[in-house]
C-alpha cells in the first residue's frame, strides 16, 4: 500500500467523525486562518517592538575570567617610552621620507629592544571579485601577486610566555595608515601605535603570561579589515609554493584564543561635551555572528566600573530623535506602570527615554548584523573562529597636548592590559556566554531565546495560510500543486541566472555603476522572458492563483527558516517585508463580495508590489535607518557590490529568495482568474 | 630541631660507613675511556653554571649515582635509592628517562647544537621513554602499563595516563634505534611543581639538606623562565645502574649585567654533600663569548681549574666544593661589562610546526624546516651530491585522524616529489581509540636548501561523550614531534685532567636534535551543561518519527473506517458527549446536524471569543480593584 495515498486519506477523514486530536488541532487553525494569520502577524510586530523591554543585563559568565581582580600595573614608565615612539612616528611622517617604509622599520625596532620575535608582513589588495561559489568558504587562497602591485607593509611582534606552552596566543590589533601618516587624524593613528606598544612593554615584562601575545601593528592603507585579513590568511592558510622568503620569515604563536583590535580616534568637531573618554565597541562579524558575549562583558566591566571610561556601541542617532518612536516609548512606560499597577511583581516598566535609547541600538545592532557586512578588523578573526573585538577610544581632551596624552595612553593601556589578563587567565576557550544575541546597551543584551519570538510569531502562519488555500481549491487531485510547480521552478531558476549575472558583468571592467545597474536589469529582464519563452506562459489552465500562493508561501517559509539559521537577522528584517506581502496578495481581477475590504487589499497589494521590490526594499530599509535624504535606487549596484565583495549571505537572500517572492506575488497580482 | 640533629646523626653514621669500606676503585685513572667498573655504590654532584646570550643564566644539576651489578650486601644499598633499583629489577629496564619540562627551551637563543642544549630541550609535560630488556611484545607492553603506574606513584604524577594504549606508542628508529623494545609516551598537558621534584630529591642520598641540592630553593628556580628536571638511568650487566638526575633551570637575574649564585638561589653553597664523591661547581662560557672575554666578562672568584674543550668551543672554570665552608661560602659572581648581542650555535635546520586552515571539521599539521645558515656556514656544502639527512618522529593521537597519504613536502617554494625526498619512512596509523598514529620519516635535503616545508591533512574525529577531560573546551593536544639531524654530531671533548660524569657525557656521540611545539587542536565540543536538553530534544524528534512511522505501517484505513462507523451508531464515551453537548449548546446547534457541521462550522465563534474576553476583562479588573483596595 503506497502510504502517501494513505496518508491523503488520512488527510481527507482528519476532519471526519473521530480522528486525532493533532489533527484536528490542525483543521482549527486551518480553519481560522485569517484570524490566526492576523493575530500571529500582530503579535509578531508586537514582539519586535517589545523587545528593549525584555534585555536583560549582561553578566560574565565564565568565572575564570575574574576581571578587575589584579590591579593594573602598567606604569608612566611604560607610557612615556610608547610616547617616545609617538614622537619618533610623528617626526618621520612630518620628513615625508617614505614614511610607508621607515615607519614598520621604526615600530620593528622598538619591538626588538623588549626582547620580541618581530617580522614585516607584507601584503597587496585583494581583488574585490565576485565569487558566487565562495560564498560560505573562507576566503579563496590565491598566491599572493606582490610583483606588480603595491603593497602594504604591517609589523608584527610576538612575545613568548616566559613559562608558557606556546599553545596558544593573544592577538592585539593596532591598525595606522602610513598613506596619511601626515594627515589630519595623524596624532590619532600614532597613538593608537603608542597605545600598543605601552601595553607590549608591560607584557614583554610579565611574569604571569600563559599566552603567547602577538602584536599586529597593521597597516591600514587599504583598510583596515584588508591588513588584518590577509595576515590572519598568512597565518592559517600559508602558501608554501613560489616565493619562500615570506613563508621563511613568516613566526606564529599557536591557537589564537581571542583578538583585540583598537584604535585611538581623535573626533574634530563633537556634537556634544564629553567628560569621559569613550570606548566605542565594534562586535559584529561577517553574516551576523558575534563574539562571545563574555568577551564585550569583560572590556565592559574594565572600562566603566575600573578605568571610568564611558562605553558605547553602534546606534542610530536618527532613531532617537523620531516622534513614532518616541510615542511608543511613551505608551510602552504608560503600559508597563500599569502593569505594575496590577501586580507588583511584574517589573517591566522602562523609562521612555531609555526605551527610546534601547531600540535605536537593537536597530543598529540587527541591521549591523543583517547586512551581514562586519564592523571592524575583528570580522577577520571571525572568519577563523577566534573572538574579538574592535575598541575605538577616542580621548576627552586633545592628543596633541602631551599631557593629557599621557593620561588617556595610561588609561586606556589599563583598560587593555586587564582585557589581556582576563582572557590570559582562561583556560578553555571562549564557550560559556551566549553568541547568539542582539544589544540593546552596551551592558543590556537580548539573547536568542527571546529574539527567536517575533520571528516564530511572523513565520508561523505561513504554513497554516498555505494549507488553508490547498484545502479551498476547487480542483481535489492530492497532485494538484505539481502544475504551480513549474512557475514556481521558472522563478527560481530566473533568480539564480540574476544571482550569477553580475559576475559576468563585474568581468566587463571599467564601467560605472548606474550602467552595471541597467545592465544587470536588462540581462535579467532577458533571462525573464527567454524562460517564459522556452517553457512557456505561467497562466497555464491548471494554475489556480489559490494554488500559486499556496506553493509561494511555502516556498517563502523554507527560505526564510534556511535564512534565519544562517543570518537570524536577515531573516527578521525578511520576514517583515516578505510576510505581508504572502499573507495579501490577491489577484486584481479576483471577485469579491466585499468591495471595501477588496479595495483595501489592492491598495496594500500595489503599493507592497512596489516596496516588496528588493531595489526599493533596499532603498527603504536604508532610508528608515539613515534618514531619506542620502538614499538613492541607483545606488543598488553599489550596495550590493558592497555586499558580495564581504561574501555576506544577505545578497543570496535577496536574490535567492526576496526576488522570487516578489516575482509570484506579481503573478499572482495579475493572474487571469479564468 | 630533633629531627635535624637526627638526621645529622644518621648522616654521621652512613659517611662512618662509607669511610670504614674498603675501597677497591682506582681513582688515579680520571678516564671515561677506562670505564673500570665499579665495585661500590659511588654518588657525584655537579653544577653546571652557563651565562646565555640574553643575559638569562642556564643552571644544571647533574647528580650520578651508580651501583655495582651485584651488591656484595644483596638486596641492600647504601647510597643507590632503593625504589630505582627495585624498579630497574621488576620490570627488567635497559634504559629508561624521564622528564618533567616546563616552559620551552629557546633553541634560536639559548643554543640548539651544543651537547648541553641538545640534551635539556625537552617537549613541555611529561615525556617517558623506556627500553626494555623482555623478547615478547605483549610481556613489554604490560610491563610497561606496570611501569606507568610506579612511576607515577613515585613522582606524585598522572604519568599512569601513559597506561592507556591510546597514548603510548612503540618507535622502531625515528626516536631511538631498537629491536621494538622501546616504548614512547608523553604527557604534553601534566603541569609540573614542587610535589614532582620532592620525590626526585628524595632519591639523592643528602637530599636538599646538604651539597649541591641545598641550592634549590623552590621560589627562586620556578621562577625560572625553563625548568626541565630529569631522571635518567640504564642498567647492563657491566656497569651496574646508573641513574642521572639533572635539573635544569633558566633564571633571569635581577639586575642583568651582574650576577651571582647567591642572588640566583637566594641560598649560598657551604659545602658538600658528604657521601658524594666528588662535589663540583662548573661555569661554562660559551666560545664566541670567551673571545672576547676579557672585555666583556668579568669573574669574580677564583677558579680551581680552567680548560678549554678541544675546538675552543668553550670554556670552563672548575670550582671544587670541597674547599669551602660555612665560613667561605662558594659564590661565582659574573658582571657583564658590556651588554651585547651574540647567538650560540644553531641546529642546521630550525624547525617549527603549526596546526593550518580553521573550523571543527579538517585542518593539516605543518612542519617547516628552515635553514639556520648564516650561523653555522662551515657546516655546509654546496656541492650537488650533498645531502643533509632529517629524521622526524611524530605521534598524533587517534581523535586527529591523519591522512598519510596527503604528505607534501616543498623544497625551496616548490612542491617535491615525496619519493625524492623520503628515504625511509615508518607509518603506523592510528586506529580509533585503540593506538595512536605514529610517523617516523627520514628525509633527504639538498644541503644549499634555505627552507622546506611538510603538510599532512587531517580530520578531527568526535569523542564518547565519556571520554572528554573536564576542560574539553580548551582544545587536545598533539604532543612535539621530535626533529633529529643524524648527520650532525653534538660533542665536546674536554681535556682528561677533569674527571665529572657530567662533562664525560657531552663527549658521547650526541645526535642534534629539538622538539618543535606542542599544538592545540580545537575539537568540537558538546554542551556539557545541557545533556538534559539535548536528551530531551533527541527523543522528542525520535518519539516524532517512530510514533508517525508505526502508525503509517500499522494502520489498515480500511478497517478503521469500518470500526468507526460501528462505533458511531453506538454511544460515544461520557466527557466527549458532554462536550459535545456543552459546545452545541452554547453554539445553539442542534444535535443532529451538530456531526455533520463539525468541519464547516467553526467552533470558536465570535460570540465565544466575546464571552471568553468578556470572563478575562472582569477577571482583571477585580484583580485590579481588590490589589488596590
């Protein structure tokens, strides 16, 4: 007995006299599907919004960590000799003697007076290529064409544990830009250096070091992220063929247990008086994933409750300033002292302002990590599987007095000298906090428990609307979905063909964007209708609108679950604007009794048709975040060139499953309804 | 204060012993090459004193004991420990060595070629190897899981993790020529302390009480920056036992222009130990400092003898413990008169190893081999028909699953043929939980070869959950592999006029060798705090799938429909009908039609949505009234 006939019999007695209780749990929701779809969309919405509510505060995790339980020893000692260097790097940048070669000479050669292994590592710009078959690999391990190009020269320093095993290693970051070594930010980018070596002294002296400290004083001409990626390459993926100088001088130190990217960052002109440094903290990785939450914990903890710095992380200013938002602080308090009104146990009232505050940052947080592109040089480690994270310190007072140089090099040295001991006394592996997780403050964290809510509330009747409009055909054939099947393959076979067409069009070189743009769309719209062509028009006899929904919105909700897995966040921002869209479409020409709800229906269904457009879905999302003014459609190329060229899975997304959805909710628009 | 004044008794007593017996041994011939045997149990203490290039000292405690082949007193010694030659009976050892490292010894700048650092370099943990004097391998085999577990009752150790036959394995020549006799472990994570050296300092007759062992206060030499203490012994027929106990230690002095022993030891040396026969001091200045020595160094304190080892490698001062006292104690001061920057002798090839690629799933080890050319040119040459010889012991434990057949070595940035290279080669994989992997491989290099690299690929295999050592999340460990130069002899011959088992062994033919680093190989790792999770959610999915696939298999549609049919015309059970009653009811159904409307007809209605808000806002509000009143 063939059991899918069974199992459709099963199907068709489920709401028969006496079946199972999940089954007819099942035609209940079925049945009421509008009312389920509506309430677990609101809910859903409701979910997001409530989200800063539900941060709870951060805490270290992992005892070994200990924090703050020696007292810093880096000395004025230690600053003033980082301060000579500063001076030193300033002096050669003001000569203008090839700054880009005497600098590395400079840094290598106070290295080497503390004792420290030290070796030039040299590397050119990698080729922004598109490489649709790399997306999830690491980076593809090409050799390394130094001949004609020019390259970028980072200095690195190791200093061994004195009673270490060499098994593994701390990375400290410390990126300058030779290129504008005598431009504005110049102090800046040299302290960041000073910042380094200060702490590198202390180190070279310590006693208690279980981990090897490499010190990578990158160069950032091509980016910062550049520098660091291509050692971190070097590093794990060595290239034994060709030229074997590089390789030979090329010293590693073991597993890297965690990295620490800073940079010192002189801000002009502030918007508002600080009386504290700031430490700005930069944590997501390519595709959303994040260091370990213990990680940020212990460089929060040093900085605020040690060091007295002030710490930050991305927000959206514009956000913060948004009456919508503001009103919904307002109620949110409203709500939530009524509650406690209720029952005094339930503690979930917020201030407006700091909800307010709250969202603008969880904003920040899920687009930073839905774009899937990283923040900083940290990204790089990532890649590896190694935590870190970037901290931008920018001082209170001017670099260029030396004084209070001396104090913020002394302050912020402290800060990196307690993250260093912290993660040198661990003995395993970053592994007991959360890594999944969206920042509401830079000591507040939603975890993935509960962001996990409103994207189950927004899938959820997905399937249930699916099942719904197969059961309400007419036609009773338990094969009837085969015929929608294939302007749903013609669909998705169109979107790869677009996925892969601006890798050829990358190949044609030197032209602008708007032209790669229009070319890109003409080549798609061609493709388009050359498959329509071969495997002929959508609106075949069979093809009922009930049964070309049914079939997108399933398979809409397998893309979006694949994507929540590999990006939750894309998935999230997806799933806001793909939902809808699932749940209203209706054919213009279908008949209905109600002529107001029908005519509210088109209205939503021509203006989701037109923002459902990955072009404007793109242009809309960037609009909500940094304001309408800068956003243009003809920027698209452009933004999604910035996507592929970070091999971020958000591109994938929208090509691979946003496009499609739209695709057939435009079929679905304009089907005939014979 | 009675303990000491006892212990000085029974020292009183054993050194009365020791006078009062004959003695048979000549002591005018002061020649290794004589070798007479032994008719009594002698002990000497030696240091050795060595200034390093980066103003750290190397300090290294030789001490010998040895015994006749059959004690004219039977089963009784008199300075030979008891325990060791028991051990050496038992389990019928030829040669057995021990040792306990921590830290790395520094083969760029402490040296790497040199009789002394080829024999301190040794891989961090615990490294045991033994040769055994039993025909078959199963007898070896158990004698040596015997081994480990005395040995680790001796040396307050986990040295009986050596036991499992996962971690031990049996090298045919890449470690040590042998007829398969020799067994080979290591224990790259055992940390090392102060209960590992007690023990060790027990098998000295004087233990730290007296002589040269009364230097090693416990703050001041693991302070050290290395610190690798060793048992070795071998027993034949012709010499008895002889076990060698060193211990070497890197310190940093203070101040790093000047130093002396008793700013090293926070102790002073007041004498010897009196049932030692010879008690020795040595400072060692390596050639290329002593050239220009009288510039750089300064020595304060008068050496007893000064020699010169026969190339001019080195130099040594003789100080003899026997002339001083706690009136004038022995204390070598050194002061650098100018800071300078010098490298000692280098291995051919320097070699290092490092783990490739990232994620849980494959990686591949390296080993890259780089020439040490510009510090020792007059060991080469250029010629086309020479070769230097490479020989590479590596153990990789099973969970690290290599592939052997991946092997590529690159010569000089080009990719070699591997039967070009390799001119012998051992492979012994590893089989799952059963017997680690094994390689031992001798290479051939073009002697003008600057660098040379071999990767092999790897998976990581998964562990029983069981089998996880509680800090799992912190990676496993690949213990060092072992990179020999068989045709590279470290040996230093030194006048005969020194009689010291300590300098007599740097004259043996010592084969260059070094240890490259331990690796860390990240595993993936379970979530031990949530077995309960994952338990729950296993069976949950497996109840899912078993549950629907039974029903699907067992289920006869046919019949069921017929059942239900005659079921439907009898009554239905109590709590159905009364629900059913209750829903038409409140729906205002009746019951006929009730049956057949069951699917088109909604049950939640809107009336009954109201009614069940309607219940939940009077709810409320009387929680919220009462709270307030």
């Amino acid at each position: 007995m063939e059991v899918a006939e069974v199992e459709a019999e099963v199907e068709k007695k489920a709401t028969a006299t006496r079946s199972r209780l999940i089954v007819r749990l099942a035609a209940l929701l079925v049945s009421h599907s509008t009312l389920v779809s509506v309430v677990c969309c609101l809910a859903g919405l409701i979910a997001l919004l409530v989200l800063p509510l539900l941060a709870k505060n951060t805490y270290i995790s992992e005892n070994a960590l200990l924090p703050g339980s020696a007292n810093p020893v880096l000395s004025y000692q230690h600053v003033t000799q980082a301060n000579n260097l500063i001076m030193d790097i300033m002096s050669i940048a003001d000569d203008k003697q090839a700054p880009d070669i005497e600098i590395p000479k400079l840094i290598a050669k106070y290295m080497e007076i503390l004792g420290a292994e030290t070796y030039h590592h040299k590397f050119s710009q990698p080729q922004n290529q598109f490489h649709p078959l790399y997306f999830f690999s690491s980076s593809p391990n090409s050799p390394p064409t130094l001949a004609n190009l020019s390259y970028g020269t980072s200095t690195v320093g190791i200093i061994r544990a004195p009673r270490g095993d060499g098994k593994e290693a701390i990375v400290l970051v410390s990126p300058y830009n030779t290129q504008n070594a005598g431009g504005i930010d110049a102090s800046a980018s040299a302290s960041s250096i000073g910042l380094a070596f200060s702490v590198f002294s202390l180190l070279s002296r310590a006693t208690w070091l279980a981990k090897d400290i490499i010190w990578v004083a990158s160069d950032s001409r091509f980016g910062d992220h550049t520098s660091v990626s291509a050692w971190l390459n070097d590093y794990h993926n060595p290239n034994f063929i060709g030229d074997a100088s590089s390789t030979r001088i090329f010293k590693r130190a073991g597993t890297m247990a965690c990295g620490i990217v800073f940079k010192v960052v002189e801000k002009e002109r502030r918007e508002k008086y600080e009386d504290r440094d700031v430490v700005t903290l930069y944590a997501e990785a390519s595709n959303g994933q994040m260091p370990n939450l213990d990680l940020l914990n212990v460089v929060h903890y040093l900085a605020v409750h040690r060091q007295g710095i002030r710490v930050r992380i991305g927000m959206f200013g514009g956000l913060v300033k948004s009456h919508l938002v503001r009103v919904l602080g307002e109620v949110m308090q409203q709500v939530g002292r009524f509650a406690r009104s209720l029952n005094p146990d339930w503690r979930f009232e917020m201030p407006s302002s700091e909800y307010v505050e709250g969202t603008a940052t969880l904003a920040s947080s899920i687009y930073s990590q839905a774009l899937g592109v990283p923040t900083g040089p940290h990204g790089a480690f990532r890649d590896y599987q190694v935590d870190a994270v970037t901290l931008e310190l920018s001082p209170r007072f001017s670099l260029k007095n030396e004084h209070t140089r001396l104090a913020f090099l002394l302050k912020g040295g402290r800060l990196i000298e307690g993250t260093v001991r912290s993660v040198n006394n661990l003995l395993e592996k970053f592994h007991q906090s959360f890594f999944l997780y969206f920042l509401t403050a830079p000591n507040k964290f939603v975890s993935v428990g509960v962001y996990m809510i409103p994207f189950a509330f927004l899938v959820a009747p997905l399937p249930i609307i699916a099942a719904s409009l197969f059961n309400l055909t007419s036609n009773r054939n338990p094969w009837r979905w085969l015929h929608t099947a294939k302007p749903l393959l013609i669909t998705h076979t169109w979107s790869v063909v677009v996925t892969l067409l601006p890798f050829y069009i990358s190949k044609i070189s030197d032209l602008p964007s708007t032209h790669c743009m229009l070319t890109w769309a003409g080549g798609s719209l061609m493709a388009l209708v050359i498959l329509y062509i071969v495997f002929g028009s959508p609106y075949s006899k069979h093809v009922e609108w009930r049964l070309l929904k049914a079939v997108m919105i399933a398979s809409v909700s397998i893309g979006l679950c694949l994507m929540s897995i590999i990006n939750f966040a894309t998935a999230q921002i997806g799933a806001l604007f793909v939902v809808p869209m699932c749940l209203f479409a209706l054919p213009i020409r279908v008949k209905t009794n109600n002529s107001l709800i029908r005519s509210m229906v088109m209205t939503c269904n021509l203006v989701m048709a037109v923002l459902g457009f990955p072009v404007t879905a793109v242009a809309l999302m960037q609009g909500v975040i940094k304001g309408f003014g800068t956003v243009s459609i003809l920027e698209f190329w452009d933004s999604m060139k910035f996507l592929w060229g970070w091999n971020s899975a958000t591109y994938l997304y929208l090509v691979l499953v946003h496009l499609p959805c739209w695709l057939l909710f435009l079929h679905i628009l304009f089907h005939p309804c014979r | 204060m009675a303990s000491h004044t006892f212990l000085s008794l029974l020292l009183f007593y054993l050194y009365s012993f020791h006078l009062l017996r004959p003695i048979y041994c000549s002591f005018g011939s002061n020649g290794f090459e004589t070798t007479s045997v032994p008719k009594e149990e002698e002990f000497s203490e030696e240091l050795l004193l060595k200034p390093l290039p980066d103003y750290k000292v190397l300090a290294h405690f030789h001490f010998t004991s040895t015994s006749p082949p059959s004690s004219s007193n039977g089963k009784h010694h008199h300075l030979f420990p008891k325990s060791i030659a028991q051990l050496v009976k038992k389990y019928k050892i030829r040669e057995l060595e021990l040792s306990f490292t921590q830290g790395r010894w520094n083969y760029d700048r402490w040296g790497a070629s040199d009789p002394l650092s080829t024999a301190n370099g040794k891989p961090p943990g615990v490294e045991l190897w033994a040769l055994f004097d039993i025909p078959t391998k199963e007898e070896i085999d158990a004698t040596w899981r015997n081994l480990t577990h005395s040995l680790s009752g001796l040396f307050c150790a986990s040295i009986n993790f050596l036991e499992s036959s996962t971690s031990y394995s049996a090298p045919l020549w890449g470690f040590l020529p042998n007829n398969g006799d020799l067994r080979y472990g290591a224990l790259p994570r055992e940390a090392v302390c102060t209960e590992n050296l007690t023990p060790w300092l027990k098998l000295l007759p004087c233990r730290d009480k007296a002589g040269i062992a009364s230097l090693l206060d416990r703050p001041s030499i693991y302070r050290g920056h290395y610190h690798s203490q060793r048992l070795k012994l071998r027993s034949d027929g012709l010499n008895g036992i002889v076990i060698e106990q060193t211990l070497s230690v890197v310190l940093q002095p203070i101040d790093r222009t000047s130093w002396s022993m008793h700013q090293l030891f926070k102790k002073s040396l007041t004498g010897k130990c009196a049932l030692a026969k010879s008690s020795k001091v040595f400072l060692e200045i390596e050639g290329t400092l002593v050239s220009q020595n009288e510039n750089i160094l300064e020595l304060v304190g008068e050496a007893d003898m000064v020699t010169n080892d026969q190339r001019d490698h080195s130099t040594i001062y003789q100080y003899n413990v026997e002339r001083y006292s706690e009136h004038e104690a022995l204390d070598i001061r050194v002061n650098w008169k100018k800071l300078l920057q010098v490298s000692f002798l280098q291995a051919p090839l320097h070699a290092s190893r490092f783990l490739m690629g990232s994620g849980n799933e494959r990686g591949s080890i390296a080993i890259s081999l780089q020439s040490a050319r510009n510090s020792t040119k007059g060991l080469y040459d250029n010629s086309k028909n020479c070769f230097t010889r490479v020989v590479i012991f590596q153990v990789v434990p099973w969970y690290v699953k290599v592939y052997y057949h991946t092997l590529r070595i690159y010569v000089d940035g080009a990719i070699r043929d591997a039967k070009d290279v390799v001119e012998k080669i051992n492979v012994a994989p590893s089989e799952d939980k059963v017997s680690p992997g094994t390689l031992e491989m001798m290479l051939q290099f073009p002697c003008g070869m600057m660098s040379a690299a071999l990767t092999l690929d790897f998976d990581k295999g998964f562990l029983h959950i069981d089998e996880y050592p509680p800090d799992a999340n912190q990676g496993f460990d690949i213990p060092s592999a072992l990179v020999s130069f068989p045709d590279f002899i470290s040996r230093r011959i030194y006048p005969d006029s020194i009689s010291s088992p300590l300098l007599q062994s740097y004259k043996g033919r010592n084969i260059v060798k070094s240890y490259t680093e331990v690796l860390l190989v990240p595993l993936t790792t379970p979530d031990f705090s949530m077995p309960y999770n994952v338990i729950t959610f296993t069976c949950t999915v497996l109840a899912l799938y078993f549950g629907s696939m039974v029903n699907v298999l067992r289920r006869r549609v046919s019949e069921e429909e017929r059942l239900a049919k005659s079921k439907d015309k009898r009554k239905p059970g109590l709590i159905p009908l009364l629900i059913s009653k209750i829903s038409n009811k409140v729906r205002g159904i009746k019951e006929d039609s009730a049956n057949q409307s069951q699917s088109s007809q909604p049950i939640l209605g809107p009336k009954v949505v109201f009614k069940v808000v309607l219940i939940a806002l009077i709810a409320v509000l009387g929680h919220y009234i009462f709270n307030s009143s």
